[in-house]
C-alpha cells in the first residue's frame, strides 16, 4: 500500500502530465488571431492559463506577481524546497548545501541553476535567471532581502511552523496548482485525525519531546516551530513547561534534559549538521544519564523517523512525519 505521501506525490505527478499541453508561463503556446493552427476549443484553456500580473496577499502584505509562473527562484526557504516537492513544482534556480542540491530534492532540481547557499545567495546568478519572483526566508537580514528586492519581486517565506498552509497555498497560487493545494491540505487533515484518535491514549500524561542534535548539542524549540505543531498541536501531545518558555531554538545540556524525563523523544540527527562531532548520536546514546531517560528505559525514542534534512513545519514534512507515525510502533502501543 502506498504511503500518503508517495500516494500524493504519484497523484500530483499525474496531474501535472496532464498540464503539460499548456505552458506555465502562458507565452510560448500564445497562438494568433485567425492563424488556424488551433481550434477555438483547445485554444480556450491556453487563453485561460495565460500568464499576467496579479496582487497576491501573503501574510498580509500584497505582492505583484505575473502568474501562473514557472521563473520561480528559491533562495533561503528550505521551507519553499520542500512545498515545491509537494506541488512538483521545478524552481529555474535553487540553494544549494555544500555547493550541492540536497538528495531531498533530486526529483524537482533537475535542469535548476544553484543560486548559492542557504544563507549566501549569488544575487549576480539570480539576476541571470530573470525570474518572475523570488522566494526568500523571513530569516535573512533586511539588508539581504532589500537586495534580492532590486533584483526582482521578493516575498520573504515565513519559517515559523504555523505558516505552513499560507506558505504552499502561495505556492500554488503563483504556479497555478490550487487545486493540488487544496487536495493535499484535505487528505492530511482527513489522515491526522484518524492517527490523533489513535494516538491520544497512547500520549495521556506522558511527556513528549522531539530535539534535534546539531554541533553535537541537544537543541529544543519552541511550540510553533520545526516539527512541534505536529506533535503537539495536531496529534494531541501536552507541550512540555520546557518547549513552552523556548522563545528560538535552544541548546540544553544532556544534564538539563535528562532532569525533564520525557517519556517520548523524537530525535533528529543530520550528519553535515555534526561535521565537527560526527560520533555525537553514539556518544549520547552510550551516556549513562541519557540511559536513565524514561523514554530511553522504555525504547520510546525514535532516531530520524523523517528525514533529518526535513524542516518540520511545511506539508512535505508533516505528510512524511504522520506517514512515519503511521508505520511505527507508536501505533501499536496501548
């Protein structure tokens, strides 16, 4: 059976195999007046699809934008990465990591230009593309995104987890796949309260924390960010008092969290993000204090249930969490 997630990727792939008679960018299939070369009927859809400038509202700022596009530049927002995943959306340029397109994102990076990395993009490389519009992150400095901003239309992609169904319904809405959107939104909604039924005895009264192990430290986040809204918001977990008072991300000594106890811990490790302590995972799980962990006593952690390169809050990663909960033990658990 497949997954929600490679269901919903098949899915989309279909869907896009039919679109592709008309052009994203609505010029190249733009046929003349009276030529003969296409029927009024099949020209109809063409002339519908055809691109033009439009204000869009995001996060409550306006944007003009030509759409439907495909002169998409992503630079900053993984979070974007992962939407366009999601929509099969192929950016004209993309960050890169270590000089390199993440393997996460192999199947909508091919043909793409790397415009940089994460936090450094190539604003020389990016004027070259000539793209419609820029996706960038509501982390980079104002003086970054003023920048990107003279190079061409720039919309600062939020980070925070709680933004997720703004940021792939802005997505859609420049590419002109609202209706993959809202068919994606629908299914997870539908999945999550199947799994939260499940889940919720399982969760009464027990503690439940995912960390992320980063330059070979235990970080914690805030209740809103990287995969919390799932866990907590969505599948019914109690916040813990700890993740409740973190304002960013957090490094906690093993010390500190060994005093919170959880009774569930999700833990997320990427090798790049270890480089300088590659052994960071094994040397924690081999500590005698990490050992005397509730969870770790009772074999509830879970070691990169999704891919660590996922940034929790965006609907690529939160299908792949509740698919990856789905098949775990969690759901076999009384």
């Amino acid at each position: 059976m497949l997954t929600g997630l490679a269901a919903l990727m098949l899915g989309l792939t279909a869907c896009g195999a039919k679109e592709t008679a008309a052009p994203a960018t609505g010029n190249a299939g733009t046929t003349h007046a009276g030529s003969g070369s296409q029927t009024p009927a099949a020209a109809a859809p063409a002339a519908a699809n055809q691109a033009a400038p439009k204000k869009l509202t995001y996060l409550g700022k306006e944007y003009t934008v030509t759409v439907p596009t495909d002169k998409i530049v992503i630079t900053g927002s993984v979070e974007s990465m992962e939407d366009a995943l999601v929509l099969g959306v192929k950016p004209i340029g993309a960050l890169t990591v270590g000089g390199k397109f993440p393997a996460i994102f192999s199947k909508i990076t091919e043909g793409s230009t790397g415009i940089g990395e994460k936090t450094q993009p190539s604003l020389e490389t990016i004027l070259k593309l000539k793209p419609d519009v820029i996706l960038a992150s509501t982390k980079f400095p104002a003086e970054t995104l003023e920048k990107l901003g003279k190079v061409g239309t720039t919309v600062p992609i939020s980070h925070i987890s709680t933004d997720w169904e703004a940021n792939l319904n802005l997505l859609a809405e420049l590419t002109g796949k609202q209706e993959q959107a809202k068919k994606a939104l629908q299914s997870y909604k539908d999945e999550v309260k199947a799994v939260k039924e499940k889940l919720g005895p399982v969760f009464k009264d027990k503690k439940v924390v995912m960390i992320r192990v980063r330059s070979g430290s235990i970080n914690l986040y805030p209740q809103d960010v990287f995969f919390n809204p799932s866990i907590y918001a969505e599948l019914g977990a109690a916040v813990p008092e700890e993740v409740k008072q973190a304002k960013a991300q957090q490094t906690v000594s093993l010390e500190k969290f060994s005093e919170m106890n959880p009774d569930y811990v999700f833990v997320q490790f990427a090798e790049e993000e270890n480089a300088d302590n590659p052994k960071a995972l094994q040397d924690l799980q081999n500590n005698p204090i990490w050992k005397s962990i509730n969870a770790v006593k009772n074999g509830n952690v879970f070691v990169n249930l999704v891919d660590p390169a996922g940034q929790g809050g965006t609907a690529y990663s939160k299908i792949a969490f509740l698919d990856a909960v789905k098949s775990s033990k969690l759901m076999q658990a009384k």
